[in-house]
C-alpha cells in the first residue's frame, strides 16, 4: 500500500463488521502508538480497518494467498471467546 492509502485509511477507513462481504486485493498492517492496526484495501479502493488480532494474525496467510493467486472474496464472520468477548475473523468464500 502506498503511503497515501495508508494515511487515507488511518484518517477515513471503514470499520469491519459482521456479514461484510469484500474482494481484499491487498492487507497491511500499521502501529498507532502501541497498537497494531489491519488495513484491508477492497479491489473497489475502498480501505477497511481493524484491531482484531484474529484478523491482523491472518494477514501473513491472506498476503501470500493474495501474491499467489490475486484478489480474494472473504465474509467478515464474528466469534465469542470462552470469556464471552466478541471477536472478528475472515473467511475466504
């Protein structure tokens, strides 16, 4: 991502929620403070934040997928925790 989209999706990104379906064409990650931030760029350009470390550990995975094979369709699904917390994770459609 260039810095540019970075500096769009810190200011203006749209959060991720539960149902969302997107095509993720790139996925990067950025510190705001002590914080890690999950950028996802749609192939519309539409960028996407999150602090879901679900979905930030998944990144790693989600890139090379991306690298090897281009643009990947993923829903948005929401998971609880054994401790009842509510969690964000990505699956590949």
């Amino acid at each position: 991502m260039t810095k540019r989209e970075l500096f769009n999706a810190k200011n203006n990104g749209r959060a991720l929620e539960e149902g969302l379906h997107l095509t993720v064409a790139e996925c990067e990650t950025y510190q705001d403070g002590d914080k890690t931030i999950g950028v996802l760029k749609a192939e519309d350009g539409t960028m996407y934040t999150t602090i879901s470390q679900t979905v930030i550990d998944s990144f790693d995975d989600l890139g090379d997928i991306i690298e090897e094979d281009g643009p990947v369709a993923v829903t948005v699904e929401c998971g609880v925790s054994n401790s009842g917390r509510k969690y964000y994770q990505l699956h590949i459609d």
